[in-house]
C-alpha cells in the first residue's frame, strides 16, 4: 500500500498480539469501530481540499480493507483455537465407573401393602381409610359386640376414655363405608391397628387390610373364588385356600383362612409344622345385624368381609420369622428387600 497513515502496521501488531476474540474484537473496534482510527481519517476528509478528497479517500478504504480481511483471518484462528479448547474441557469420559449412590428400598410392610392393594383394585376394590383412634360404636358396638359380650375379650384394647380406643380391627371401617354408601359396595380398608399383645409373633402395633363386598346375591363361593386368585397372585401359582369353621361376632358364618404352604407345597415342613397349611385370615358374611345397623336391608342384600394381618402375610412371603424385625429398622435387614 502506497499510504496506510502508519495504521496498518500499527493494526496489524496490535491485532496479532491479541490473545483471544475478545480482545481481538477490541483491538477491531480501535481501528474500525464507529469512533475508530481509520473512520476518524473518514470524518477528516471534509477539511481537506475538494480535489484531494477523491484520492484520500480510495486510500482509506483501501486500508480499511486490508484491515478488514487481516482482522476476519485472526478472529477466525482465534474462534477455533477457542472452540477446541472448549471441547476438549468439557470431554466427557464414558467409559469412567459410575459414582455410588445409596437407593433406599421400600419397607416390606409397605411392599405388601402395595402389592395388596393393586391385586384387589384389579377385581375392582376401592380404597378406604378409616381414623386409628376409633369410638367403642365403630369399633365393637356396631360390629354386632356390645359391651358385655364375651368377644371382646379377643381382642386386648386400649382404651383412651371410657369412649375412645386406638381401633382393634379395621373391621371398624366397615360400618363407616355402609353408613355413607349404599350397595353395591367393594372397598378395601388398609390401616393400623392396635392390640395389647407382644410376642415373636405379636406386636401391640400392626396393620390390617379388610375386604368388604355387599350386593345382591353374595355367597360363601364369591368368597372363597377371589381367596383363591389372591392367594395364587400373592404366593404362588399353584397355592390353594381351605375354609374352616370359626367364629367372628360381625360374620355369620365365620372362617378362618388357611392357604397351602408355598415352602413345601402342602407337603409338611417346618414354617406349616407339619400340615401343609398356613392360616392367614379371618373372614365370613357379613352378620344380618351388622348391615341392620348400617340401614342396610339383609332381606335384599348380603356380603361378605375379610381382614387379614399384612405383617402376617409379609413375614409368610419373605421368611421373616421374628415381627419385631418389622419394626427396629435394622438397615442391613432393610436392605435385603430391594428390587
Ligand atoms: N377383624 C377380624 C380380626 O381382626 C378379622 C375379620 C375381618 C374377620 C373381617 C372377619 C371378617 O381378627
């Protein structure tokens, strides 16, 4: 160039010093930018003579075209140089171990709970929750067990008045769903329930999950036909339920629950003791004068209710031989129901 004004070489050291696009950017502006070097030598030209203006100015652009094209080669090393550095940083090693982390599991009580309650809404059971702190109505009264019958010595309470009682059985909330809806009624009712009693087997604290079915026509055989469904999804294909008699103020008649043992197949082994069966709950029809006190008619309908113990159930399907291991929260017991 015949004349840069000294501003290419100037440009051109400055612009090569830069170390990266943003300062590369600056050193542009400095030069070409709105109030830049080479655009002063622009706005300038207005005090030089008419006749020099045409040749100045082919000057000046020529310069700043030089410029131009030096600044776009710089930015565009500068631009990549920066976009390898930036993946290189952010490279990911896939082929790193993956860091722990400690899953919990659910609590096998709340397993069975779970898988319980999706078996029966299957068959078109609904969920119902009834209150822990029962009155003596709910609990006994209205379950055909007014205060003098012997049945309540089955069942140890405690009592928090002469009124109010932590709930023996869920069974109490059968009378809270036939109060408020008429047949065909088919809910479930999971919940805690509270007994003075503690041994291997027995904790003052446990939960029960009641069954109630009423509508017209309900017989002992709908009964035993969806016992045995549950207990083929709950132990095994092949498991089979046996009736026997038993008695249960709130159900007429009464059962007792046996399935064959999953462990031996009903042959005979330890966890049976000897008899291939397992009882696992309580159940029956409903009693005439339990739907009488809910203003159901026991002419037109009957039903029939069971509940059975989900520790109970729990420790049978995971060989869990002490209760109390339900409830210590020991982690390395926890731990071995994960999925
Ligand atoms: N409530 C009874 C108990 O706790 C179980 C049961 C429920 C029996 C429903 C019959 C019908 O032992």
């Amino acid at each position: 160039m015949e004349e840069d004004f000294g501003l290419l070489q100037e440009a051109t050291r400055e612009a090569e010093a830069a170390e990266d696009s943003r300062a590369l950017y600056e050193v542009k502006m400095k030069f070409l930018g709105r109030t830049g070097k080479v655009t002063a030598l622009l706005k300038g030209m207005k005090e030089l003579a008419a006749e020099a203006r045409p040749a100045f100015g082919k000057k000046v652009n020529a310069l700043r075209e030089a410029l131009e094209e030096k600044f776009a080669a710089l930015e565009e090393k500068l631009k990549r140089k920066e976009l390898e550095a930036k993946l290189a940083e952010e490279q990911i090693d896939v082929t790193m171990p993956g860091r722990h982390t400690k899953a919990g599991a659910l609590h096998p009580v709340t397993r069975v709970k779970d898988q319980l309650i999706d078996l029966f809404s299957g068959m078109g059971f609904e969920v119902f929750e009834g209150p822990e702190i029962e009155n003596d109505y709910y609990n006994f009264t209205a379950l055909n067990t007014p205060a003098d019958h012997p049945a309540r010595d089955m069942q140890d309470t405690f009592y928090l008045t002469e009124e109010f009682l932590l709930r023996t059985q869920t069974s109490a909330g059968q009378i809270r769903v036939m109060e408020k809806k008429k047949p065909p009624i088919k809910i479930l009712s999971p919940g805690r329930v509270f007994r003075s009693d503690d041994d291997a087997t027995h904790s003052p604290m446990f939960h029960q999950m009641e069954g109630l079915v009423v509508d017209r026509g309900i017989t002992l055989c709908d009964l035993q036909g969806m016992l045995d469904e549950f207990a083929r999804k709950m132990f095994s294909e092949t498991s089979k339920t046996r009736l026997r008699p038993s008695y249960f103020p709130f159900t007429e008649p009464s059962v007792e629950v046996d399935v064959s043992c999953a462990a031996c197949g009903g042959k005979g082994c330890s966890l049976c003791k000897g008899t291939g069966w397992i009882e696992v709950l309580g159940a029956g029809m409903v009693n005439r004068r339990v739907l009488e006190n809910c203003g159901v008619d026991p002419d037109e309908y009957s039903g029939f209710a069971f509940g059975m113990g989900i520790e109970r159930i729990a420790m049978l399907k995971y060989g869990i031989n002490n209760i109390k291991l339900l409830t210590e929260n020991d982690v390395r017991f926890l731990e071995q129901f994960k999925d």
